[in-house]
C-alpha cells in the first residue's frame, strides 16, 4: 500500500512538472507579462521590430513611468541643491540613505517625516512628480523637479507652504502614465475613492502594447509563420478610420474625462464613446486647457476640421523623439500649406532664418497652463507649465515676437 503510494505520489509530480514546464514553454514563446497570457511584453516586440523599439525606448512615451532610480530621477541630491523651503524653519530634503533615495521633511533641523521615491512620472523633459507606496496605496511626495525652473518645485495638488505627504494617487493617474496596473480595490472616503493596488503587477511607461493591442497571438503565428509578411491577430493602425487613430491618443490627451470603465481595457480600433461619459462637443477653445485638452483643441483646428486625413500621427511620430525639431515640424506643415496649394505662409523671410524651419512657434505657440503651476524657492507666486497648443491658428502677437526673435 505504502509502495502503490509513493507511485501515485511520484506520477502526480511529473504531471505537475510537465504541465509547468509546458505552461513555461507557452510563456517563453510570447515573454511573461502580468496583464496575462494574451500580452508578449515589449521586449519581445523588439525581436522582430528591433529598429522602432530601440528608439521608441528612448521616447517620452516610454518613459513617462518608471522605478525612481538615482539615474531616472531628475533632480539633484547634492548639498545646497536637494532642499525645497517651505518656510524659513520647514523644508523638504531630498537625501540618498543606503540605495535608496527619500524626501525628508524637518522642522527646526529636527526630521518629522520621511518616505521613499518609489516611482517617476514624467519623463523628466519637463517635469517630474514622485510617489511612494504606504502597503498597497500610493501617495504623492510633497516636492516635484521643474525642468525649466532646473530646481525643486511644490507639488501640484499640495498647499505652498505647508509639508503634506497624504495625496493619494488613484488608478487614473496611473491609466494615462504607465501601461497597467494591478487594482485591488475601491474604499470609499468621504467624496472619493481610495485604491489599493498590487504594486508588483506594474507596466511602467507606454508600452507596445498599450497602443497596438495584445500581441501573443501574433508573435506566436509569426514565430511559426516567418514567411508571412502580412500582420496578423494585429490591428494596423493604418487600417483604423480617422475617429478611430484619434481616439487612441486621445484616450489620454483630452483631458480628465469621467469614464465609464478602465481605460487600460482600451484597445486599437475603440473609441472615446465606448469608454467616456458623453461630453458636450461645443466646448470653447479659451475655456481648454492647454495641458491636457490637445485632442479638443486640434479638432477645432480649421487645418483638421478642412482636412480628411488630418489625425495625430500626421505631425507625431511617437516612435523616436522628435519633439524640439521645429524644421522636421515644419516640414509636415508644409506638405499641406505650399504655393501650389495657394495657401502658403504670407510672413515674408527675415533676417538669415527661413520662416519654412518653423511654423510652430507661430501657429501652435507654448501657451501657460491653468491647471499646472509650480512654485520654486525664492518664487513669491507659482509658475505656469508652458505647454504648446493644439489649436493650430493665427496668433498675430505670437507672429510679431517670432519676427523679432529672427532680426
């Protein structure tokens, strides 16, 4: 009896051997994701599409999410460089203990709190915010990193001159600045949720997949498949109508929207009405915000409201960074606006600079946010985020200081 047993016992370990192994195997073929079995994982795109995944690694996109490193993290923890003053007695310190990075509040030199940089958001060419995990809640630090300013800045959302580390990050701040997050759960608190989350089932950053779908499938037939050029259990962007190619950018550049359910669940060939509270269409371009509001504002473009084909991936090519190339900008406006066409800028040439290397400044100039301001030391009122609107048009003042800057 014992011996009949010990078989039984040895057969049902193989069997759960073999079926790990199996399991493994599948797994290995399309990468090990936490969103599931359906996900390849970017890495694995890279094997086939090596060109576009090293240089969307270097994007904004990519990097709009990361663990808070010494080398992510943009600003600086040497001394007389890592203190934000709240007040001539209170201040925030941003120390290296170990290999860990903090922010260390004091009062009177004396320190009253102190919590860790857990995660980046924000690819650090502008800005960059922090938050740290209390068990499976995560919290803003109460000092953010201007990129302008290059110094140390209040958090957006926080009290100017009073230390706080209790803003808790909901799952919406994580559904437009990383590609998925593990939600455990809803608690009410007041007149607002608080979610718990797995923090180690985290994609940081856009990925691949966050905008060309699940891929398993479609790595595994290619795998088998390798003569097979045509993309397959792949939606093409190129075959998305134009409400369609928008909408997929637009699920996270139109603003904060009441949504109807997690935004993670949207896939390429969806759009806003499947996933949004139905939002009034006649909003008035002074009352959008520059920050998140680019869809609103490109879409009462006359250039876009005009044109048949004019989508985002007209003028963005999310794949490399390109963002400060005003000529390469240029150069897409003028595909459309040229002689032929008659309708080509009228501002004559001056000085030694070609106005065809730079169409931007004058018809999307940076405009200040409303939204986001940041205060620095020494600063009496907060600055405004400078960010360029979508509301492609004539603006006759931005003109003159651009014909100025060129004599």
């Amino acid at each position: 009896m014992k011996k009949h047993n010990h078989t039984l016992l040895v057969i049902s370990a193989i069997v759960v051997i073999v079926f790990t192994l199996c399991k493994c195997i599948y797994k290995n073929k399309t990468g090990d994701d936490v969103r599931g079995d359906e996900y390849a994982g970017s890495a694995t795109c890279g094997n086939c599409h090596k060109g576009i995944h090293d240089s969307y690694f270097t994007a904004a996109h990519n990097k709009t999410s990361a663990p808070a490193t010494k080398a992510v993290v943009a600003g600086s923890f040497e001394a007389n460089k890592n203190t934000y003053f709240y007040r001539p007695k209170v201040k925030v310190v941003m120390e290296q203990r170990d290999s860990s990075l903090f922010q260390v509040a004091y009062v009177n030199d004396v320190e009253k709190q102190a919590n860790r940089f857990d995660i980046a958001i924000g690819s650090g060419r502008k800005a960059q915010t922090y938050l740290y995990w209390m068990d499976n809640n995560a919290y803003q630090l109460p000092v953010s990193y201007f990129v302008p300013a290059n110094n140390w800045v209040n958090s957006p959302g926080y009290p100017a001159h009073q230390v706080r580390f209790d803003r808790n990050i909901p799952i919406g701040c994580f559904e437009c600045h990383s590609s998925y997050i593990r939600l455990e759960s809803n608690k009410v608190a007041g007149d607002h949720y608080i979610n718990s989350f797995d923090k180690n089932r985290i994609v940081y950053g856009i990925d691949c997949e966050r905008c060309h779908g699940a891929a398993a499938k479609h790595v595994t037939f290619h795998k088998e498949n390798p003569q097979e050029k045509k993309a397959t259990f792949m939606t093409t962007f190129s075959s998305l109508s134009r409400t369609q190619k928008v909408d997929m950018c637009a699920v996270c550049h139109s603003g904060i929207q009441e949504t109807l359910k997690s935004t993670f669940n949207f896939k390429p060939g969806d759009t806003l009405t499947n996933n949004f509270y139905a939002t009034s269409a006649n909003v008035k371009v002074d009352d959008l915000d520059v920050h998140g509001n680019q869809k609103q504002l490109m879409s009462a473009s006359e250039c876009f409201m005009k044109s048949n084909t004019l989508n985002c991936t007209t003028c963005h090519n999310t794949h490399t960074t390109e963002r400060d190339d005003m000529a390469l900008f240029s150069k897409r406006c003028m595909s459309c606006h040229n002689e032929l066409n008659h309708n080509f800028c009228t501002v004559k040439q001056t000085g030694n600079v070609s106005i065809t290397t730079n169409c931007i400044d004058c018809h999307m100039p940076a405009k200040p946010s409303k939204v986001i301001r940041l205060l620095s030391n020494g600063e009496a009122s907060p600055r405004a985020n400078l960010v360029r609107t979508h509301y492609i048009a004539i603006y006759p003042e931005e003109t003159l200081k651009f014909i100025a800057k060129m004599k």
